[in-house]
C-alpha cells in the first residue's frame, strides 16, 4: 500500500513538473508586463458568456449520463447527476482521472446505484467522446488544410519528408506498425495463462469488463437519438466557450467559430493530458496553435490561454465545491430512488 502510494506521488509530481516546464516554455520569451495588461485590459464579460454556456454543456452532459444510466434500469434525478458531473470536474482539476471515480463515488452514494455499474457508463461515455474528439481532429485538418499543411511544413518538415517522401517509406511504416501489434496480440495468446497470474491483471480485467458493461450500454438503449443529440450540444456549447472569449482581446476578436473549433480540438489535447488541472499543457498547446496557426502575437495568445484556462478552472473549482456541498445537503432531505 505504501509503495503504491509512493508511486502515485512521484507520478503526480513527475506530470506536475511536465507542466511547469511547459508553462515555462510559454513564457520565456514573452513580454510578462504586456501580457499583463492585456489581462487587465481584457473584456471579461465574454469570459463570463462563455462561462455560463460552459455549464450550459455540463447539464446536458448531466443529462446524457442518465440515459446512459437509466438504460441499466436506475432511477436518478437531474441535481443528482448535475452535482456529480461538477464535483468529477473538481477532482480533476487537482488530480487527473480523478474525476470519473469521484463523481460515481458521489452519485452511487446519494442514489444508491452500483459504482460499478456507474463507472461503465462514464467509460462508455468516455469513449464516445474520444470518438467526437477524433472526427473534431479529423475535419479540422480536412477544412484546414492548407493551414495544418504550412504548420506542419514549418515546424516538423524534414520528419514529414524522411517519412511520407515516397509510397516505400509509407509501406515500410505501416508493415511496422501492423508487426508491432501482430507480436503484441501472438505475445497475449501465448502466454495468456502465466498473464493471468500477473498483478495488474485482475484490475485490467474488471476494467474491461466494465468497458464492455459500457458499450452494452449505449447498445441497448432506446433513446439513441436523443443520446446522440445531447452529445452535439455537449459539443457545440464547448465550441462557444473557446469561440466567445476571442473577443476578450483585439488580437483574436478576428478568428472565426471554425478557427475556435480547431482551437478546441487541439486545446482539447492539452486538458486530455495527465497534467493536474491542465495546467501547462493547455497554456503550451493554445498558445502554439495560436501563434503558429492564425499569426496571433504571442503575448496576445498566451494572455488569451492564460484567461480561458483560468476561467475554467474557477468555474469547477466553484460550481464543482458547491456541488459537493447541496449534495450533502440533499442527502439529508430526499430519499435516494433506489432503495
């Protein structure tokens, strides 16, 4: 128990430290007094617009996970889930994936559902969004291209060219990487018996199954369009939050909603990271797509990113606070609808 303890905070304080360093590499170079005034100077009411649409996204996210969880035969309230979905973002904001055992724990205690079953819905959910996530980057580069492509020739053009120069070295890449995974999948089967006398097996195991359990999910459930259009919306409402904030600064009052859903994809990269709070990552990742992408001044991009990110993370810390504590609060006043 001890060693396992150990090893979480050397990994948290090793990803901590990659974010530092990013941040560092964000604002090495940078005029601090000017990014300064261009916080002071800021028009945050646009901050706050995009705020308020920011949990406008959270509550239908809220209401996708009790299709998700009502398909598996449980009753939930809407507060319920609200309050756990802010409370999860909480978590992460100090610990990364943290989050989704964090709001189970705090919705199967107020409802009385199975945690288990309640992680294999968030995973199922997880996944669908990595999904969005993917098709976001995909036709970002598509209607993007010759922005990506100019990027990509600037900053990575001799890997590109060692690479993709000819069909020889694109085939000789793929018969790689299809190598890898055959020995990786032969590996399993052989010596799948002395595997399942490894330590991380069991808990790989019970991960899968909750997966699984997850995928079953959205499988049966009836409500599938509904699930679907939820998602658009989850989606759509965090492409405002990244849109709107542009006009908080002259130098980005100029980008359009498709430049804030490349923003947004990329961005998303950055919180993705295992990086308490993002913190790093996401100033690094916006700050370079900003500067590299649409020709914003430096200064401009890092006291955008700098705003964006903080104003997210004051909204979980807050909303996600008080979320615990109306949860607490409710527990005492209603009964839970699983009993």
């Amino acid at each position: 128990m001890l060693k396992k303890r150990i090893i979480s905070v050397v990994e948290y304080l090793f990803f901590l430290g990659v974010g530092i360093l990013l941040l560092w590499l964000s604002v090495r170079k940078l005029d601090l007094s000017a990014v300064w005034t261009d916080i002071l100077e800021a028009r945050y009411s646009w901050l706050f617009l995009a705020l308020f649409f920011a949990l406008v996204a959270h509550i239908f996210r809220a209401l996708r996970w009790n299709l998700l969880i009502n398909t598996l035969g449980y009753k939930t309230r809407l507060s319920s889930t609200f309050f756990a979905v802010m409370f999860g973002y909480l978590a992460n904001t100090a610990v990364p994936r943290m989050g989704e055992l964090a709001r189970c724990g705090l919705l199967s205690k107020k409802e009385k559902i199975p945690f288990n079953v309640l992680f294999g819905t968030v995973i199922s959910e997880r996944i669908f969004d990595l999904l969005v996530l993917a098709a976001l980057i995909f036709f970002v580069v598509v209607f993007q291209t010759d922005l990506l492509g100019d990027f990509l020739n600037r900053n990575f053009g001799f890997l590109w060219q060692s690479l993709f120069s000819n069909r020889y070295s694109i085939l000789l890449l793929a018969l790689i990487l299809l190598a890898t995974l055959g020995g990786i999948i032969y590996l399993v089967l052989a010596y799948r018996e002395k595997i399942k006398q490894l330590k991380f097996y069991e808990p790989v195991r019970k991960f899968l199954d909750g997966l699984w359990i997850g995928i079953k999910t959205i499988k049966k459930m009836k409500q599938k369009g509904l699930f679907l259009f939820y998602t658009f919306l989850i989606w759509f409402f965090y492409a405002v939050m990244v849109y709107l904030p542009f006009f908080m600064l002259p130098e980005t009052s100029q980008l359009t909603f498709i430049d804030a859903l490349t923003v947004l994809a990329i961005g998303s990269l950055g919180i993705v990271a295992p990086v308490p709070g993002g913190i790093g990552t996401y100033h690094y990742i916006v700050k370079v797509t900003l500067t590299e992408l649409y020709r914003v001044e430096a200064n401009a991009a890092m006291s955008f990113a700098t705003l964006s990110h903080a104003g997210q993370t004051l909204l979980n810390v807050l909303v996600g606070a008080l979320s615990y504590f109306l949860t607490g609060i409710l527990s005492k006043k209603q009964k839970p609808l699983n009993e």
